[in-house]
C-alpha cells in the first residue's frame, strides 16, 4: 500500500464560517479527511501544522518548513500532499519546485475555494485527486490538484476566486485531467530524475517584484531603483511582449544602473499567455541590463530568483540559468 504524508498548512479547506468571516479551526482537517480512511487503498498520514494560517499570511518560515519536513519524511513516503490556501498557492508551488533539487516523488499542492464543511465543497474532490497523483511513481515533480485538473506547480496562477477552476497554467498543458477515467499525460511529465534528493533551504534574500503601469507607477519604478540598495534581484512585469517606456530616459538609465551594480533583472510579461520576445524597439531591454524570462509566470520568476540568489551564485550564473528551463518553468 502506498504511503501518502499530508501536510496541512491551512487555507479554506480547513475553515469554518465564525463571526469574524472565514478562519482556520485547529483539528478541524483532520476530522473532516478521517472519512476517507475507508474509501482510499492508500495510508494516509497527516501533520497538522500548529500555526495554520490564511495563505496570505504566508511567510518565508512557513516554505522553509514546508521544504524541511519533506526532506525529513522523504525516504518514509511514496509521495506527499501540501494543503494549502488559493491565494498564495502558486508562489509556494512555484517554490518547491525550485527547492526541491533533485525530488524525483510527486509533491501535490492543492486546497479549496470553499470549505470542507461546505455541502458543495470542491475540496474533496481536489483533495482525492491530489492523494491519487502523489501515488505516482513516474512523477517526479511538484504539482498543483485543482478542479479536476493536475498542473506543473511553477506554470499555475491563481485566475479565478469565484470559479471552482481557480488555476490554470495557461502556458503548459495540464499533466493529468481527472474525468470519468483519469487521463495522466506521462509524455508531458518530467523524466525521472537520478540526482541525488538535497533540497535548497531559501535564505532571506531581497527581491523586487516590480509591475509597470502607464504614466502613474514609471517614476516610482525609477526612484526605488535609484534608491534601494540592499536588493539582489528584480522581477520587472512589464508589458505585452516585454515592452517598457524607452522613451523615459529617467526609467531607462536606473535600469542600467542597478544591472551595472551587479543586480539581476529579470523581465516577464504582465499577459496570462505568451512571451517575453526582442521583436519590438521598446522590448530590446538586453542593452540595459535585462534579462528575458520568456514565458515564465512572475510567481515562478520570483522563486527562480528566490532559490538562485539563495545558492549564492554570481549574477552571470544566475542570468545564464534565467534561460534555462530548470523544472519545466519556460519553453525553450
Ligand atoms: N484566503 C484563503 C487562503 O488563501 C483562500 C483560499 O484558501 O481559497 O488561505
């Protein structure tokens, strides 16, 4: 019987409706999943986390736990289930797959857009469907359950807070579509992976997560890039296919500035589909310093940057491994 470890974190499956709104109610996971003992043929272990949190309370002690208790547990379980809430998911998916060098056991983050306690919760259905991914033994990567789909956890984004589909990864296929018969697409998986396991622990790095918007935030851009000085990477969501005002010399010159600093700049597009490309005037940035992040998402760009600066890498190396696609995160 394969062995599952679930590591609930908090997020709506776990909440109840209380006079201050939706809250994460201690034991409350635990009773609701112990209903599925009986209907899974798999064992089911659960670690409750004692700080359980709305995801937007997300910090980096929780992902530094998050990796360290999956390196702990690694070798006693087949693969692992994270329950976490929508609203940061994806960055934490995004950052796991960076952090977990070498997993070759299916990590699965999933959660709900409403509460187990719900009678119209889609959580179960998310929840049974993240169980039978990380029983997988051919996949060796993160990723996210939701809605009855399975995706590369550092291509997802949360798109929806209404809908029951509240991600999608726009660029990518999903890996599995969970319907009347469950159809996993091995071919898109990651090949198996023969390095050794030895997860990356994020160390507190600065990164700037800027998003450029017409006339009002270029100057602000500007200043801060001037100003700051304790910062070790950019993301810049730019716009289109990574264009930017060439005409704001006073955008344009701080930008060359903290590259020449030895600051990695890294530009994404703002669009849900598509690419970072060179084709127009305004998007050529490589002479100020920039490098493209193709099609990445900015949660995956920012954890890409979170986990390299984290190595210790020289800026070169960090701009040569932004092209690369390390966990499946960009086309090539
Ligand atoms: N605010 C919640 C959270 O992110 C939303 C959810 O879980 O769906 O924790």
């Amino acid at each position: 019987m394969k062995k599952i470890l679930i590591l609930y974190t908090g997020g709506t499956a776990g909440m109840d409706y209380t006079d201050q709104g939706l809250r994460v109610i201690p034991n409350l996971f635990q009773s609701q999943i112990q209903t599925l003992d009986p209907v899974m043929d798999v064992s089911l272990n659960l670690i409750e986390y004692e700080d359980l949190i709305d995801s937007s309370d997300i910090n980096f002690t929780h992902w530094v736990k998050i990796i360290t208790d999956i390196k702990t547990h690694y070798d006693k379980y087949d693969g692992f289930v994270v329950i976490h809430g929508t609203d940061t998911m994806a960055y934490t998916a995004s950052i796991l797959a960076f952090a977990l060098r070498g997993l070759s056991k299916p990590v699965i983050i999933t959660g709900a857009q409403l509460p187990l306690v719900h009678r119209r919760s889609d959580g179960w259905g998310n929840l049974i469907d993240a169980i039978y991914a990380a029983t997988q033994d051919e996949l060796h990567e993160v990723a996210l359950a939701f809605n009855h789909n399975l995706y590369r956890g550092c291509r997802t984004q949360k798109i929806s807070t209404n809908r029951f589909l509240g991600f999608d990864s726009v660029d990518e296929e999903p890996l599995a579509e969970f319907g009347i018969d469950i159809m996993w697409h091995k071919r898109r998986w990651r090949e198996a992976n023969y390095k050794t396991f030895s997860p990356i622990i994020p160390q507190d790095v600065n990164i700037l997560n800027l998003v450029l918007s017409p006339g009002f935030t270029t100057s602000f851009i500007a200043d801060t890039l001037q100003k700051t000085n304790n910062i070790h990477a950019v993301v810049f969501q730019t716009y289109g296919s990574g264009t930017i005002p060439m005409r704001d010399t006073h955008l344009t010159d701080a930008i060359k500035n903290i590259t020449k600093r030895g600051v990695v700049v890294v530009s994404v597009t703002q669009v849900i589909e598509g690419r970072i490309s060179s084709d127009y005037s305004n998007s050529k940035l490589s002479h100020l310093g920039v490098v493209g992040g193709c099609d990445m998402t900015p949660e995956a760009a920012l954890a890409k940057l979170w986990i390299l600066c984290s190595m210790g890498l020289s800026p070169e190396r960090i701009k040569y491994e932004i092209g690369n696609s390390l966990v499946g995160e960009l086309t090539i």
